[in-house]
C-alpha cells in the first residue's frame, strides 16, 4: 500500500454512504481502498485527526492559458470586453505558444493547491496544454474552440484544425485516458452553421466530445433568435451538436424547452456563477435544470472574468444565488452543490465510471482538507462546512489517481519559481 490515511472523515459523494467518520482509507496502485488490510504495511502514513478526504474538485469550464490575462480590462461588459480588449490582447500570443503553456502552469498549480484534480479547458495551442497537463498529472478534457465568421472559412485549413490533430498526434488521450482531447464551437454568435457542420463532421470521425458556450448573455441569446429563429440551444440541436457527449458552458439565458433539450439530449450544463455575475449576464435557472434531471456541473471560467480558480467559492455562491432567485433558502442544498463540483463534474468529463466518488477501487482523485483552523473548528456536518466556510486555503493535499501533487505549499510536479517567472515577464508584452 503506498498510502495510508488514519482516522478519517470521509465525504464520499457516495448517496449509499455518504460521511464516513473516523475511518482509514488506503491508496494502493493508484486506486481507493475503503477496507485497508490490516496487515499490510504502508509506505506512508498520516494521522487525519480534524481532516478530511473528498473526491477532488471538477473544474469544467476554464480557459487556463487566460491566467496571463487575470485582473486585464475588467469591469466591461462581455462584448465588449471580449471583442474590443481581449482578443485584440490575445492575438498577440497566437504565434507563442510557450506563454499559453506558461499560463496553463499557472492555472494548474492554482487549481492544485484548491484541491481541483480535473479541468476542461477550452483555448488556443491545445497541443501545448495536452502536454503541459501530461506532464503536470492532472486531469484534463482539452478543446480549441472554433471561431469562424467568414462564409467560405475551412476548418480543415484553419489553427484550430491543425492544433486539435497535433494533439491527437501526440497520442496524449492514448496513454492511460487521463487526457481526452475534444472537439469545440466556441458558440452561435462566433460562428456559424457551415462552421459547425464540418466540427462535427471532424468530431464524428474520431469519436470526440464536444465543448460548447450556450446562452451566456442576454445580447446573445436575443441575437440568435433574431438571426435563426431560434434558441443557441434549438440551433445546436438542429445542427447536431448535442449528438455527440456535450459540455454546454453557462446557460443562463435558457428557455423551459431549452433544458428540455439538454436533458434528452445528455448535455451537461457548466454553471460559471462568479463569472456570470463579474460580468452581469445573469443567472443561470440550475435548480430548475437539476429538477428535471439535467447534469450540472461547476466551472470557473477564465480568471480574467472571474478572477479566481478556486471552486470552494463557486460552490458557495452557487448554492446562496438559487435561493435568492427561488426566495427558497431550502433550493439547492449542500449536498447537492458539492456534487455539481465532483460526481457531476465526472459525469460531464465522461469519468463517472473510475472518479469523482469514493469507491473502492475508484481512482485515488482525492483532496486532503484541515478542519483544524478557525473557519472549520465548529464542524456539525462536513457537507455543510463545505459548501459554505471551505475555501482553497483548508486544503492541504491533492492527489491524481494516486500521486500526490501537491502538498502543503509545495508543488511536486511544477516548477513554481520557475513558472511564476515566466509569467512575470509575459505581462511585458501586453
């Protein structure tokens, strides 16, 4: 057994058993052992007195090179933020691959240390984020999303094309399925139906999933109907979209028939709050998508409209903004907000079946968290706790399927100084 953790509260996401208290919990080849036995002997072990183990978190909906853009032209509205300031500013990185790498690093270890073991990611160079997450040990569902506004655009001539292929040539969702690379349309108003046609046709072909931004402004949504007359979501539908596993990022602006859509069609919804709310586009109806048995799944965004990666704090506004909109403090309880963050999160990642709950035999996903502060001394119920005084600070250990890669402040798998550096001088260019 390579690791042993004694005396444990355990948050399964398990429904059969869902806290376990003062139990031990054994790593062994990289997968969860529930019943340790006795008389193996560990390489490790660690006392877990006031701590506690959960799956890691699901970040499903990020834009981790982007991290070189936190904090740039904020406060705008989303067409203008993304048309006017940070395209003009992300162009600039299109020919450097490198600092997309360095700010998917810098993402990744500010997901690591806030106990994210898995993240989808939708941008540019995905070749260099496939790598980049290979080498780091996370989790990681990798898309180009495609832009096309021209009537005669190509996909099969264009970067997003030739990025997706040296992705897939590198063999990366070969290796052991910790990397699944995708395919992506950025959205309705990016793109349009000629665009979408030759994406699935290219996602057909090679069995991908699909990532996707629905519904996300009012402007957007509005223009659609305009334009197709019909919903982003009706139009996707129509086009196919959804007939392959899609990850649809935000939704806010959904219709009843909508998410009638997306729960026949298997959509998963990605529920971004913060950055909804930094950029005024609303609130997604997620109580009514869960009623009705949509998954639903939390993501961050790009921190340059949120500005953070810490899914604690999603977790948390999620669960109080459904109880605004509904005037219910009753809609969506903890239980269920932590389980949009790890076995939803899994399930729109297609890893439901090895991840995201504590199983035996499950990968050893996990995150080790210190109840022993301030914030989590008084601790009546762990779900609770979790849902609303949890932040990334309280985590002390996150392992992918049993590697530890991170430990109280100390980043085994990423050259922090190093990566830190990088970034520094990358914000020289814009």
């Amino acid at each position: 057994m390579d690791i042993l953790f004694k005396n444990a509260t355990i948050v399964t996401m398990n429904p059969d058993a869902l806290i376990l208290e003062g139990v031990d919990l054994g790593v062994s080849g990289g997968k969860i052992k529930l019943s340790p036995a006795s008389g193996e002997k560990p390489k490790r072990v660690i006392d877990c007195t006031h701590k506690v183990i959960m799956p890691g978190l699901y970040n499903c909906h990020t834009h981790a090179g982007m991290t070189l853009f936190r904090g740039f032209a904020n406060d705008r509205a989303l067409e203008d933020w993304l048309f006017n300031h940070l395209i003009p500013a992300e162009s600039k990185i299109q020919d450097k691959p490198n600092l997309v790498r360095t700010g998917t690093l810098l993402a990744m270890a500010e997901m690591l240390s806030s106990g994210t073991v898995a993240f989808s990611d939708m941008y540019c160079h995905m070749d260099f984020v496939a790598q980049a997450a290979d080498e780091v040990g996370m989790l990681a569902n990798i898309c180009n999303g495609v832009i096309g506004f021209d009537d005669d655009f190509d996909y099969y001539k264009c970067n997003e094309y030739n990025q997706t292929m040296r992705a897939l040539d590198g063999g990366y969702d070969k290796k052991d399925g910790r990397i699944k690379i995708e395919a992506s349309i950025h959205g309705v108003y990016t793109s349009h139906p000629a665009v979408w046609a030759q994406v699935m046709e290219f996602a057909n072909k090679h069995k991908l999933r699909m990532h996707v931004h629905l519904s996300e402004t009012k402007t957007e949504h509005e223009n659609c109907v305009k334009n197709h007359g019909m919903t982003p979501a009706q139009v996707f539908a129509k086009n196919g979209v959804f007939d392959v596993p899609c990850i649809a990022a935000h939704g806010v602006w959904v219709t009843e028939d909508d998410i009638e859509i997306l729960r026949k069609k298997n959509v998963s919804i990605v529920h971004n709050p913060l950055s909804n709310l930094k950029l005024a586009s609303g609130l997604a109806p997620v109580a009514k998508m869960l009623k009705i048995g949509v998954n639903v799944a939390l993501g961050t965004d790009g921190v340059s409209s949120n500005n953070s990666h810490d899914l604690f704090e999603e977790l948390k506004m999620a669960s109080l903004l459904q109880k605004y909109i509904t005037s219910d403090p009753t809609t969506l309880p903890a239980s269920e907000t932590v389980a949009m963050a790890t076995v939803n999160g899994a399930k729109a990642q297609g890893r439901e079946n090895e991840s995201g709950t504590i199983k035996e035999g499950f990968d050893a996903d996990l995150i080790l968290l210190d109840f022993n502060n301030p914030r989590q001394t008084m601790c009546y119920d762990p779900i609770l706790n979790l849902a609303y005084s949890t932040s990334g600070r309280d985590v002390e250990m996150t392992m992918v399927r049993g590697r530890v890669l991170y430990e109280k402040g100390e980043f085994i798998t990423i050259d922090i100084e190093k990566v830190l550096h990088e970034a520094r001088e990358a914000k020289k260019i814009f």
